[in-house]
C-alpha cells in the first residue's frame, strides 16, 4: 500500500462536501507524526435539508457512535463530543446513531436523547447527522422525530417494530411518521420486497441501513439502489459488496478514533482504485471486525483516550488486565493514539 497520506483538504473533498477553507492545511503521516489540526469552517449546505438533498450528501465513511459510559455506569456524552471532534478533523462526512451500536437496549428513553442532543451539538453542521429510533410505539418514533428535529438532526432512521405483524400495519407506522415530520426517513430492519415497494412511494423515505445476509444487500441495491441509499453496516468489506451496484455510504468502524484510515478508504473508492481499497481494509477494518466485540472497541476508545472502556449489562466491561492486546493489536497495525489529538 503507497504510504501517501491523503491532505486533509483531499479528505474533505472526497467526502463530497464543499468547505469554506482559509489557509492551506497539510495532512501527515499518522504514524509517525501528530494529526493535522482540526478545521472548524461550516458546511455549505442550506438546513434544513429536503429529503432528496439529504440523500444526495449521503455518501461515504460513516460514523456510527457506540453510546460510552463512565465508571459508575453514568452515560459518556463527553466522549461523544471526543469521538465527533476527532472525525471532524479528518472530513468524516457523516454521524449516526443506530440502536445496536448505540446501546439502546442499555438507555431509558431520555439517556438516548440526551446521547441524540451531544451528536447534534458536536457536529455543529459540520456533517450529516442520522438520529436513529430504537423498536418503539408510533406516537414514541413520532415524539423522538420532534426532538431529534429541534436539535437539528439532519434524518431520521426508524427500525422496523416486531410487534406490527402485517404489512398494512407496518406501512401505517411509517406513513404516520413521515405526516408529522419534514425530516428525511432512513429505513432499518428487515424488509420485503412487496413493504419496500409501498414504502418508496413515500417521497420523504430516502435511505436505508443494511446489516443482513449479503444477497439481502445485493437484490435490495439491484431494485431499490436508484430510490434509496442503501448503506452497509458493520464492515468496510461488507459496502464493497455493494460498490459496484451504486452503494455510497457506509458503516466504518475506524472514523470513531483512527478516521484517516477510512478516509483513506473512501479516497481509493472515490478514485475507482479497487485493489488499493481492498488493501486499506485488508490492513486495517477487516482485522478489527474478525477480532470485533463490544468490550474490545471500548477498550479501543479508551485506549485511543476517548472514552472509558466500562459498559452497562449485558455487556462486559474488558478487563484491565487485557488491555495490552489492545495495545498488541494496534502495534501491528502501526497505529499509535499519540498520533492523534481530540
């Protein structure tokens, strides 16, 4: 793989986004150097977006925020103004939350808007932010949807509720949604054929979350891949699936502490450089996710001097003990927190 390392001005424009910039600035090779400066100039985009401009910005590395946690348990929203703050520098183009990674099932209702409001706020309008809603009533997605828009929130996605059993009862959920809120709609769940023709037809749904079986992503990209943007969860390998029939965004776990990375990523993308993209994962994300739990990305943050490793039953906490694999891991990565600042 070049050793080039992408300015961060190339970052930025391969992102997609226009960036009013005042100096030049320089990137440098993070892995014997300190990260280039953050830059704070706003994105030119008018707010708040139509759903058809939201899409149209939906594209490339995302960052998905894991909700973290202090010592007592307490929730961490510090350190998701870190983990913002520290994708920002390098052009990350978009914030997300999502039930799964955001531990949801680990929050009362209002720990997840409060987590909603310190994404908003870190990003400042400087990238796309996605609220996310957990398996929740109509009137609740309805209420959070008000909230997540009064905090700026640039969409919303909705995950499919279990216990509407039928399709009619399903497309009533997401029909009353999209009357009583302007902002984009993204999808989550698993979804049929015959539901997701009725859904696109409504115009504000632009976009869904992808983690299921790969022929699930490949058929969903083949007929709805030009009505929405299909995003893939969970692994860089896993959107290069999806590449070559449209997909744009993407889940990439790095963004949240080592962002250079996918932004390299995206960069080899974005110049139609397969093998170089491969590559990039092949070194970096793909090693992470076969080694991926939750506890190890913790640990991963606090290693990264982000957040604190301790989480919130069912989840175990990594022990103390272990956190030199961490470290072990990262060392043949060549990757150094110190090479980074927040």
């Amino acid at each position: 793989m070049s050793q080039h390392q992408p300015t961060r001005r190339t970052f930025i424009k391969l992102a997609g986004w226009t960036i009013l910039q005042g100096a030049a600035l320089t990137g440098t090779a993070c892995r014997t150097q300190a990260a280039p400066a953050k830059s704070r100039a706003p994105v030119t985009l008018k707010r708040p977006l139509s759903p058809q401009a939201f899409k149209e910005h939906l594209a490339g590395p995302i960052l998905s925020l894991p909700t973290t946690f202090h010592a007592d348990l307490s929730v961490n929203t510090q350190a998701v103004r870190n983990m913002v703050e520290r994708a920002m520098g390098y052009g990350v183009p978009v914030a997300a939350l999502t039930a799964g990674n955001s531990k949801y099932a680990c929050l009362s209702y209002e720990e997840i808007k409060e987590v909603t409001a310190a994404m908003t706020s870190a990003v400042q309008g400087r990238a796309l932010t996605i609220a996310a809603t957990g398996d929740w009533p109509t009137q609740q997605v309805i209420d959070y949807a008000h909230f997540a828009q009064a905090q700026g929130a640039d969409a919303l996605q909705i995950m499919l509720p279990k216990n509407l059993k039928t399709e009619d009862e399903q497309f009533e959920h997401f029909r009353q949604i999209a009357d009583q809120t302007s902002l984009p709609l993204g999808l989550h769940g698993i979804y049929s054929v015959p539901l997701l023709r009725r859904l696109v037809q409504i115009e504000s749904i632009v976009a869904m979350k992808e983690d299921t079986e790969l022929t699930y992503y490949i058929d969903r990209m083949i007929e709805f891949g030009g009505r929405l943007e299909i995003f893939a969860g969970g692994a860089e390998n896993r959107y290069l699936v999806g590449y070559p029939y449209g997909a744009r965004a993407f889940y990439a776990t790095y963004t949240g502490f080592a962002p250079d990375k996918p932004m390299m990523f995206w960069e080899a993308i974005r110049a139609d450089d397969l093998p170089r993209a491969v590559a990039i994962t092949k070194q970096y994300d793909y090693p992470f996710i076969r080694r991926f739990s939750h506890p190890f990305w913790h640990a991963t943050l606090e290693y990264f001097g982000l957040a604190q490793r301790y989480m919130r039953p069912p989840f175990e906490t990594w022990p103390e003990a272990k956190m030199p694999e961490i470290k072990a891991f990262f060392d043949e990565q060549g990757i150094r927190p110190a090479d980074y600042s927040t």
